[in-house]
C-alpha cells in the first residue's frame, strides 16, 4: 500500500500496489503495522457498505463526536464516487477545509478519515458500492455532521450530478459549519 498524505492532517489517501498475473491480481487493503506507521489507530470494531443504486446520490457530511470519535477508511468496491472530508476539529489550523478524492472500482484508492472530519460522497456511476471499516461501533447519540451544500465549506461537487442529488431528510437537517467552534 501507498499512502499518500492530503493537506488535511490525518487524512489519508491509500492507493493499493498489486500484482497481476493469469488468474487476475492481488494486493493487500489493509495492514495494521503500515497504519501505525502513518499513526493511524488499525483497530476495526465495524465494517458498514452502502449500495447506492442511483448517481447522484449524496450521503454526508457524516462524523461522530467524541468520546465516539472514529477512524474510518472508505473504498468503492463497486462504481464510482466523489468523496469529500472536512475537517471539523475546532482546534485543527485546518478546520472547515476540505479534502476531494475520486474512488472508484477501478483506481482501487481509499481514504482514511480520522475522527473529528466529516465525510460524504456522491455517487457518479448506477449500483456504486462503498465499504467503509470503523474504529469504533455507530452510536446514534453522537452522529451528526455538517450540510454537503454548505457555502462556507465551497465544496466543488459535480456538475453532472449535482441536478439530480438524492439527499436523506436526515442530512438535509445537518447543521452549517457556523454550528462548530472554529479556532
């Protein structure tokens, strides 16, 4: 595994190095060592995926505050999909920036987002796939976020997907970034 740091602190971008040979290819996802190398916590409590069968849907911007804070590190095993972290640590220089990445089933890419930054995507092909692997389990009293389309956060989504964005009620009620503590 490659990773590659973002201008986020702690945010990630995993590219997976496999071989290929007759019987198609191989390459490794995850190695607890190679996490803590990068300090990133390699504990898995709980592995989600979401299957999106429409393009443009939106799931986001999702993070769970402390003491529930998670790691996650997030793939599309199927499709394609824009991702977007956003840094919501108060303290963090930063905080309210964001951080865009494009996973799909081909680029075989991922992305670790430490706890404190929310993340989403929206989904660019049909039947998008994404796994996600958790450091800690869900806990509904802690899950909350910030609006995808907030202005302050100026998150360029997609074009061609933006007309058709499918948006739970749920995340249409997230609050804006004004709700956080900035520094």
């Amino acid at each position: 595994m490659e990773f590659d740091a973002t201008t986020l602190p702690g945010v990630w971008v995993l590219r997976s190095v496999g071989v290929e040979d007759e019987r198609g290819s191989f390459a490794r996802t995850f190695g607890a060592d190679e996490f803590r190398d990068h300090g990133i916590d390699p504990h898995v409590e709980q592995c989600s995926r979401s299957r999106n069968p429409k393009p443009g849907t939106l799931r986001g911007l999702h993070v769970q505050t402390e003491p529930h804070g998670e790691t996650k590190v997030v793939r599309c095993t199927r499709g394609e999909i824009f991702d977007v972290a956003v840094d919501l640590r108060p303290a963090s220089p930063t905080f309210g920036q964001h951080h865009r990445a494009h996973l799909s089933e081909e680029n075989e890419t991922a992305v670790v987002i430490p706890p404190g930054v929310a993340h989403g995507f929206v989904t660019l092909a049909p039947d998008s796939e994404v796994w996600y692997q958790m450091s800690v389990a869900y806990e509904p009293d802690a899950a909350t976020g910030v609006r995808w389309d907030d202005p302050d956060l100026g998150i360029p989504w997609p074009a061609d997907a933006t007309p058709a964005f499918t948006v739970s009620a749920q995340d249409r009620a997230l609050p804006l970034l004004q709700s956080w503590s900035s520094p």
